[in-house]
C-alpha cells in the first residue's frame, strides 16, 4: 500500500478488537466469514487483506494461468482457420493499437 487514498481513525476496544469502516472493506474485498490476513509491511504498517490476494498470491496464481493455458495450447483448432490475429483485424478493421 503505497498510496494513501483515506485515512479513518478508531479506538481498539479491551480485547484488541478493531472496527474497519464498511467503504474500507469494501474497497479491500473483506466479506463476512471470509479468512483474511494481517501482516506488517516494510514501512511499518499494518495491512489486512484477505487471503489469496497479495504479491506473493499474484505470482502463484500466474504459474498456474500459464500452467493451464500452455496445457490447452492447441486443442481446440479454430474452425474457421483464421488466426488470432485475422479475427482482430476483421473485428476491428484496420485499427492498430
């Protein structure tokens, strides 16, 4: 979390227990019933997200897209015969991005 977008305050309760506003769960993915994690980050913060959702999730679940795009890289022939390529250009005409 590098950039601060809103700042709310609170008081920890007795038990070490805090209330994150609804917009702030929102905005993080935190549901109801959900795990999360809590961890302290370079700078010192403390940061709740839900599980699966950080840095080191992000790699994970990217070994495992191209894991799964590489073991139905050509199964499925087009019928058509066209390229991917040709369906973009005949989609979008002459458009080059």
């Amino acid at each position: 979390m590098n950039a601060q977008s809103k700042i709310d305050t609170g008081t920890m309760t007795s038990k070490g227990q805090i209330l994150i506003p609804k917009a702030m769960r929102d905005a993080a993915g935190l549901v109801p019933g959900q795990p999360y994690k809590v961890m302290v980050n370079e700078a010192g913060q403390v940061v709740v997200a839900p599980l699966g959702f950080g840095p080191e999730d992000a790699a994970e679940r990217g070994r495992r897209i191209r894991a799964g795009l590489l073991a139905i890289a050509g199964k499925y022939p087009n019928p058509d015969g066209m390229s991917t390529d040709e369906y973009m250009r005949e989609l979008r005409g002459d458009y080059e991005p």
